[in-house]
C-alpha cells in the first residue's frame, strides 16, 4: 500500500491570493462547492483556508486529514480507484509517451481526465468529517482543508491520483512493468537515456550599426535612427533575461528618454528613471502609506545608525525628510534619495535597502 505523504502547514495568505490556478484544481474546488449544502459555510472555509487555520496536511490513498482550528480532527475521504479503473488509466498514459512526461512535469492532459473512468472527483465523491461539533456538509474545518488540498494539486498532480489510490512510485512501477506501445521506447531504456544537456546559448555580442536613412519628406529620420537602436537594446535584454518589463506608455517614453538623452520636459522623470528604473519613476511621482511594520523597523535602524542623537525627521506617509535629504520609500522595499533643487525635490542617487545607508560617511 502506498505511504501516506505529508505537507507543512500553509501559512496565512494575502487576502486576495487565489486558490486553485489549474484546471484539475479547479476542478477539485466545483467538486467540493458542488456537495455543499451551506455557501456560507464555505465562505469561513475559504477564509480560514486563507488565514492559515489548518495544520499540517496529510494525504493517503483515499483521505485528506488535518488538525484545524481549537484542535479538531478534520478529514476529507475521496472515492478510490478500483483495480479495473486503474488499469484503464494506465493502459491511456502508456499509449501515449507524452502523458507521463506530462505528469512528472507537474500538468494532467485533459486526455486523463476521463480515461474510461472519472480522475477528477464530482458530486459524492468527497465525503467529510470533522470533530467540530458543526453539522455543515461540509463543515467550515473541512472546506477550508480541502481549499488548501487546491494548492497541493496546483503544484504536483500526483497528490491527486495518492488521493484515488496510487502515488507517484506505484504510478510509475505499474508502468514500467507493462510493455510499451509498438512505436515506442520501453520505459525503462527512456529513463535510461538520462537528460541531454542544453546547447550552448548563442552570442550575444554584436555592435549595432545605426541607421543610414536618406531625409524624406514626413519622416523624422534622427527619431526613427533613435527607435531602432532602442528596439535592438530591448532584443538584447531580451535575449539575456528572458522577459522585459511591462511598462505604461509614460514610462516606456521616460524610458527611451533617459537611454537616449532626451530630457525635454522630462527632467526629474528622467533621473529618477536613470536611478531606480520603474521603482524610481513611481517614488518621484506617487506617495503612498507603506506598513507600519516597514516604518518601525525604518526607525530601528536609523536609531542604531548614529552613536549619539539622531537627527529630527519629518515623516510623511512614504516620504521622509532629514535636512537636505528625503528619503521615499518605495512600493519595492527599498529607499530613494532626493535633495532639493529650485524649491522641488530631486532624485539624488540610486535606492538602497536600508535607510541608514544614506547617513553621511556610511560605507
């Protein structure tokens, strides 16, 4: 029989996190909304799911099981898989090679869900029970177990097929003991093979040769030399970091600005954008209230920073001025100086993460 898995507990969760993000999960979750009899119920579920009010999760062929809230003993059973059922599942994943590499990558095709018989579980299939003495059906404990189960089979669908009976390792020695379809490779020789490594990345040093374009009429020849020499640069990064930032038409234009010189009424957006990027424009421009938690410790360290008695700051929201230097705190966790300039504050120098860094003679 195949051993019980355990998973730590989840802890607390923003309010607006999501719970099943797959489609099995969501699956999972219109299984479990579907046998409810109580929405409201499920309303504190969903909420003590999210604010961590569920221990450590246990999952076993054919049950879910849980300590939650004031000690009570929660459980989820789930109709196994019989024999017959199971070989029809394993008959689909091995006549298609693709469906187990499928499953070790973490996705379920949609070919699996209905093998000749039900994967995914639907109305009846999921029975609660709970210590608590709540007659719901099911219970808030027992809804807010099986909200957190969503994120387990999120990240590995092979807790879904422990839950109807088989885990990843009976999974896979069923298989290998089965013979392999005529046009394929025996399991065991295709784990056999190991995994190739990756190619060599190709260069990525080249030397841009600007434009040479002969003046027309209705064409800004020198723009159209400053578009494509940025839109080589964006391939670049591109090509290094895999992904470019998504950015509003403003700070795609205080962008090409500051790459290319252009600060044309756009001078303080321009630095802050040399300095800090996005963080930077957003820190010159937006004031906001960061948490206190953030603001207490910003305090601690400024206090530790001096020997003897630190100077005076006025606190405002994000902003926070020293003398002749304010410091804004981002959306990003980190801090922004700026100095005054003609009576309007300027940014000063790339952020740091902690306040105290910009203390004169901090190294």
């Amino acid at each position: 029989m195949t051993d019980a898995k355990g998973f730590a507990a989840f802890p607390a969760q923003r309010a607006g996190a999501p719970f099943a993000t797959t489609w099995w999960g969501r699956s999972w979750i219109k299984a479990l909304e579907d046998t409810s009899l109580d929405q409201g119920l499920l309303r504190k579920g969903r909420a003590y799911a999210k604010t961590g009010q569920v221990g450590p999760i246990t999952v076993s062929p054919g049950r879910l099981a849980a300590v939650t809230e004031n000690e009570y003993d929660t459980v989820m059973t789930v109709e196994q898989l019989s024999d017959a059922e199971w070989d029809r599942f394993l008959d689909q994943i091995a006549s298609q090679t693709g469906h187990l590499a499928a499953l070790l990558e973490g996705e379920v095709p949609h070919a699996l869900a209905d093998a000749g018989m039900p994967l995914l579980p639907t109305v009846g299939d999921l029975e609660p029970d709970c210590s608590c003495p709540d007659w719901g059906h099911p219970c808030k404990h027992a809804a807010a177990l099986c909200y957190q189960a969503s994120w387990l089979l999120d990240a590995d669908p092979f807790v879904l097929l422990l839950l109807r009976g088989r885990g990843r390792g009976d999974l896979i020695e069923a298989l290998q003991s089965r013979d392999a379809p005529a046009e394929g490779v025996p399991v065991e020789e295709a784990y056999a093979l190991g995994v190739p490594p990756l190619p060599e990345p190709p260069p990525l040093e080249f030397a841009f040769q600007p434009l040479d374009l002969e003046p027309a009429d209705g064409v800004e020849v020198g723009a159209l030399a400053v578009l494509a020499a940025d839109a080589a640069a964006r391939a670049r990064e591109l090509l290094v970091h895999g992904r470019l930032a998504v950015l509003t038409e403003y700070q795609d234009r205080v962008r090409l600005a500051a790459a290319h010189g252009l600060e044309v009424g756009l001078g303080a957006a321009v630095q802050a954008w040399r300095h800090g990027g996005a963080g930077g424009l957003e820190a010159l421009e937006s004031a906001w209230t960061p948490p206190r938690q953030e603001l207490a410790r910003a305090r601690a360290l400024l206090a530790e920073a001096w020997e003897g008695e630190a100077p005076q700051v006025q606190e405002w929201r994000n902003r926070w001025t020293i003398g002749a230097l304010q410091l804004r705190f981002g959306r990003d966790g980190r801090w922004y100086p700026f100095t005054e300039r003609e009576g309007e504050w300027w940014p000063s120098g790339p952020p740091e993460r902690d306040p105290w860094a910009f203390k004169p003679g901090a190294s």
